[in-house]
C-alpha cells in the first residue's frame, strides 16, 4: 500500500508513520475531472450555487448562509448501533479566482478546499475539473500514535471520496 501526505509519497507504513509523527497539520490532495452533456454556463450555475452543489451530495450540506454540516461515514459500535456521525463548520464560498470557483469548510481541526474549473468543449459539453483537497490537525494524540490516525483515516470523508461524490452528482444531472 502506498499512502500520500503533504505532497510526499511512503511506500512503507513506517515511513508514513515516522511522517505522520513530524507535523500536527497533514494535507492530502485529490483531483479529477468529468464529462457532461450541458453547455458551460449552465454547469457554471450549478457549481456556483453551494444548495446546489452541495445539496445533492450527502456530504456537505448547508445549513444557513455560513455553515454547512459534514456527514462522516456511518459507524458501527460494538453493540450493533450505528452512529451517524457529523460535524459543523463555515462553508466559504464560492470565490472566484481567475477560472476557479472555491469553497472551503473549515471546522478548527479539519478543512476541506474544493475548486471547479470548467472547460467549454462544444455548446453542450463540459469538461469539470475538480481539486480537492483535506487538511488536518491530528493534535498531539495523532503524533503519539501514527496508527490511530492511519485507522481514522478510513472512517473519514477523504478528498477522493468527497470529490466522487460530486463528479457522480454533476452526472446525474
Ligand atoms: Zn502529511
């Protein structure tokens, strides 16, 4: 298994440990790009409109003008329950930048960065770039035991996942 952080690569678990140990904020990124049959300025809408774009994934939903609440993936407990699991934070955006339009949840220990960009291919095709990307405070606990953040890891929603999920919405639209 080869784990990615902050730009580095660690094709041993070791060395993703020692490395997990070095910092308090981690980052991990992802990037990908869909087809779809709409011409830019409607896709231009869709993304630029967070209830939108956001509202049809399961992840990120707004709740009111400066928040949104995270969904993290269900947990199941020992006796069989399962947890549904969420945290709130500002959802900021969307900017414009140049050709991107970025958002940022940002909730004190975890932040999360999304940026579209578009590229008109015909009058009804579009090409959607998406950037994703995490960042997370793992805190002192995190740097005491590399194994506990390597297992959170997996109950949590990582950029792939969260830019998946929006590359599957804008698809079905
Ligand atoms: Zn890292």
């Amino acid at each position: 298994m080869v784990y990615e952080c902050c730009g580095e690569k660690f094709e041993k678990e070791k060395e993703f440990k020692k490395h997990i140990r070095s910092r308090y904020w981690h980052r991990i990124n992802y990037s990908t790009s869909t087809k779809v049959l709409l011409n830019r300025d409607e896709v231009f809408n869709i993304v630029k409109n967070p209830k939108l774009i956001f509202g049809i994934s399961n992840l990120i939903i707004p709740i009111d003008q400066k928040r949104a609440i995270l969904y993290l993936p269900f947990k199941r407990i020992k006796t069989g329950t399962i947890l549904k699991r969420a945290i709130i934070g500002n959802l900021e955006g969307p900017k414009l930048d140049f050709d991107m339009l970025e958002y940022k949840f940002n909730s004190d220990k975890l932040v999360y960065e999304i940026s579209f960009r578009l590229k008109r291919l015909t009058e009804d095709q579009t090409e959607v770039y998406i950037l994703s990307s995490m960042a997370v405070n793992i805190g002192i606990l995190g740097r005491i035991m590399p194994s506990e953040v390597i297992k959170a890891l997996q109950s949590i929603v990582t950029p792939e996942i969260l830019a998946e999920n929006l590359v599957s919405n804008i698809k079905s639209l």
